[in-house]
C-alpha cells in the first residue's frame, strides 16, 4: 500500500500530539483557553518532538454532551488558522471531528488529516468528503456514541469484532471513493471497551497490522491505565501510558496519539529501537525525537 501521508516516516513511529480546545475533555480540558495559549501548546509540542497536531473541539469522554459543529468550528477554526500563520505550512495538522461540515471547514483552513473517532458512522457526509479531498482519514471503531458506548461494551472476541467492523467499514470508504492510501485504523482503546478488551487489542494489535493499514493508537492518560495502576486521576498515569506506548510501538503502532509529549517522544525512540520496524529507516534513533521544521 502506497504511502503518501504526510508525517508517516517509514521505520519509525510518529507522535500525534493531542490538543484539546474543549472545556471538559477527560484529561486536560480546560487547559487552553485562548487562541495564543493554543498555538503555544502547539509550538511546544512540535520543539518536543510531535509530529502531528491533532486539534479537537469536542470532548468524546464516557458522557460527553455534543456541543454541534457550530461550537466546534468556533473553538478549532481560529487555532487552525493561527497555526498556519504563525508556523507555516509544515506542520502536520490534523481535525479531531466525526462532523463532515468541521472536517471541511479545517481542510479549507490547510489541516492535512481527519481523525474520526466514529470512524464514518456518525456523520453520513463525511465518507464522500474524504474521497473527495484525498486526505489521511483515521478511521476508529467504536460503538454507540460518549453517552452510549460504556453500555456497549459487549464482544464474544474483541479482537475479531474489532477487526470485522474496522474491514466493514474500509470497505464501505472504499466503495465511496476512498483510496486505500488514505486509510488509517485506530482500534479505539477506551471507547466501548473494558479494560479486558483494552490489554487484549494491545496484546493483538500485529493481527490488526497485518492488514496494511497504518494502525494509530491511543492509549494516552486513559482510565483502563487507571485501573491496572489504581490511579484515578489521568495525569497521574503517564508511567503506564509509557508502557502502553512501547506494547504499541512492538505492536506495529505507526502513530501514537498522546498528551505527554517530551516524554512520550523520548519512549517512542526508544521503542523504535528495541522493536526496529522491516522498513528500512531513514534516520538514526539519535535523530527522530528532533522536531522537522522550525518553530522560530
């Protein structure tokens, strides 16, 4: 499968950086407030070693209220686009939307990527959006939706069910216009899904792998991690989402969505070390954690 994503690197693991311009996400809403606060959380992420920006308006947290595609472009589109005057056009931006009306309005504001937690199922527009732009569209299972999933946690064989709903809906886009090259899958940790389920995706992430997709994993500060360590509140969880990360890099993860990014990155680096990727790298372990583009 041809790869033509921008902020894949082929052999190694790139660090998607979460940035939350929400009021009541799980982890850290409520942290940027302001435009300025935004773009400096994201300059800093960058200099920390992030490849990819994934920008989000609306929390998916168990229990979140949807606030609408108004709310959220009034919260993203400003950031966007004070990205991409502030830094250029080489930052790797990616929209945090199941809204095809946000997903576009960010694409016409220079985002690169669409990261779908409903992986197309919550917005019916948004398939044909994808086609139609050709961009890198993550492509996530879940179930229901924040209100619902955490009653829906039901598999007889997680990793099968996940596996058959990721290839349903792949060859849905694809029968839509999407081009295989677009395609990421994110098994969805946390969303609808015990901490049973959580460990058994980690453990059985190289059978999600083997299908070609270019898998991006999301483990970061979440509350299975909470209940192996017994540690309520999601910053205090960043030692186990290290170690999720390196299962996920072992695992084939090609990107690992996370909050903590100097760290974070630094692991990555590491993992990629101890469990080289077949491809053949482009640069040493030495060099990866080192920003792409400048942020002066």
């Amino acid at each position: 499968m041809e790869n033509r994503i921008p902020g894949l690197v082929p052999g190694r693991t790139a660090v998607m950086a979460v940035v939350n311009v929400t009021p009541d996400s799980f982890s850290d809403g409520g942290r940027i407030t302001s435009v300025a606060q935004a773009v400096d959380a994201c300059r800093a992420s960058l200099e920390a070693g992030a490849h990819i920006l994934d920008i989000g308006g609306q929390s998916t947290r168990p229990g979140a209220v949807e606030v609408g595609p108004a709310v959220e472009m009034e919260r993203v589109l400003p950031v966007i686009r004070a990205l991409r005057q502030q830094l250029g056009s080489e930052p790797v931006l990616s929209i945090d939307t199941f809204w095809a009306e946000v997903a576009e309005a960010a694409l016409r504001e220079g985002v690169n990527w669409i990261n779908d937690v409903s992986g197309g199922n919550h917005d019916p527009a948004m398939l044909s959006l994808v086609a139609r732009w050709r961009c890198p569209y993550v492509l996530m299972h879940r179930r229901g939706n924040s209100r619902t999933m955490d009653n829906m946690a039901h598999y007889k064989g997680v990793v099968g069910e996940v596996e058959a709903a990721l290839l349903h809906q792949t060859t849905t886009a694809q029968a839509g216009g999407v081009q295989p090259w677009q395609i990421l899958w994110d098994p969805g940790l946390g969303f609808a899904k015990t901490t049973h389920h959580n460990l058994t995706l980690l453990h059985h992430l190289s059978r999600l792998a083997s299908h070609g997709y270019p898998l991006l994993v999301g483990p970061s500060r979440k509350r299975f991690i909470g209940e192996v360590l017994v540690r309520p509140d999601p910053c205090q969880r960043i030692w186990g989402t290290a170690a999720t990360v390196c299962k996920a890099v072992a695992g084939g993860a090609a990107v690992v969505r996370i909050h903590d990014v100097e760290a974070m990155a630094q692991v990555v680096t590491m993992a990629d070390a101890l469990w080289p990727s077949p491809q053949t790298r482009t640069c040493s372990p030495l060099d990866a954690s080192q920003p792409r583009w400048s942020t002066s």
